[in-house]
C-alpha cells in the first residue's frame, strides 16, 4: 500500500508543493507510480523511494555533471596548453629567423662599408691617373693642332712654290725644297 503525498511530505520532512515538484519533474511518474483511493492520490512503495531519493539523485546528477565540466574544461585546458606550446615553439623559431636576418642585415652593411672604401681608394688611384689622362689629351691637342699648322703652312708654301714656278715662265725647273715654318712645336 502506498503514501498519500500528506504523509510523504510529513516523512521526508519538506512542503507537499516540493512533493508536487518532484512528482513532475519526473518524466512519466504519474502515469506509472500514482494512483487515485477515493478524493486523494496515493504513491506507491517504489515511487515513494524514488521521491525519497530524489534529493540524492539530484546530488549524484549534478555532481555527474560537474564532473563532466570538470573534465571538459581538463580537456580544454590541456588542448589550450598544446596550443600555447605550439605557438611559444613558432614564436621561438620567427624570433630566431628575424636574429639571423639581423644579422645578415649588419653583415651586408659592414661588407657594403668595405666596398665603398674600397672604392673611393680605387678613386683615388685613378685621379692622379685622370691628371695624367688630361694630359695626355692637352699633348694629343697640342699635336693635333701642330699638325693642322703644319698643313697649313705647307699648303701656303705650296702656293709660293706655284707662284715661284709660275713667275718664271712655266720653267720646267723644280723649286727646291722650301723652308718650312720651324716653330718650336715642329721639332716634336
């Protein structure tokens, strides 16, 4: 014979609404551990145990639950720990790729520094022979221009020539060599 839920609620010591409570939230217990006698509803022996119990099932329910947060948040922590170590590894390895090219960086500075000083001593050989080769091209011009005078004069001694030979009525005598302008360029 079962419990009327006045007398269950005086037995486990709580309100017959906490009673009504348990009694619904329990999927499919009215229609399997209560029944009517007369104007009052009466609960069986097993639904009586499970009311009882209904307390420490919650209890055993949320701590199942709370172990299972538990144990997802574990789980998340350890996959967030793989993924800081994975990222502490890459963030290692870029600050080691960014050491080296700072590194190449200063040696190719250093080495571009070398070149320059090299290069500025290879000037400085090449400006005294620079001079030189200014030199040379004034002596180049010098000669160029005594040759152009050269010709000139010829040619204007050539001229007297005819017009020596020609005074003399077309003789058919060879005017000797004639003087040439003996400047001081034409002993070169």
């Amino acid at each position: 014979m079962g419990k009327t839920i006045r007398q269950l609620s005086e037995e486990l010591k709580i309100s017959k609404q906490a009673i009504n409570q348990r009694i619904n939230s329990i999927n499919g217990f009215r229609s399997k551990h209560t029944y009517k006698v007369k104007n009052h509803l009466e609960i069986d022996n097993q639904g009586v145990k499970m009311l009882a119990d209904f307390d420490k099932q919650k209890r055993q329910e949320r701590q199942q639950n709370q172990q299972d947060e538990n144990d997802k948040n574990d789980n998340i922590d350890h996959i967030l720990l793989k993924q800081i170590d994975v990222k502490d590894q890459q963030i290692a390895n870029l600050q080691q790729a960014l050491d080296q090219q700072q590194k190449l960086q200063i040696a190719t500075v250093a080495e571009n520094h070398r070149l320059k000083e090299h290069v500025q001593k290879l000037s400085g050989l090449l400006e005294p022979s620079s001079t030189t080769q200014q030199q040379q091209s004034n002596d180049k011009d010098d000669v160029l221009a005594n040759n152009v005078n050269t010709r000139h004069s010829k040619d204007k001694n050539d001229k007297l020539n005819e017009n020596r030979v020609a005074e003399y009525g077309h003789k058919e005598k060879k005017v000797s060599k004639c003087k040439v302008n003996n400047s001081w360029w034409h002993f070169w």
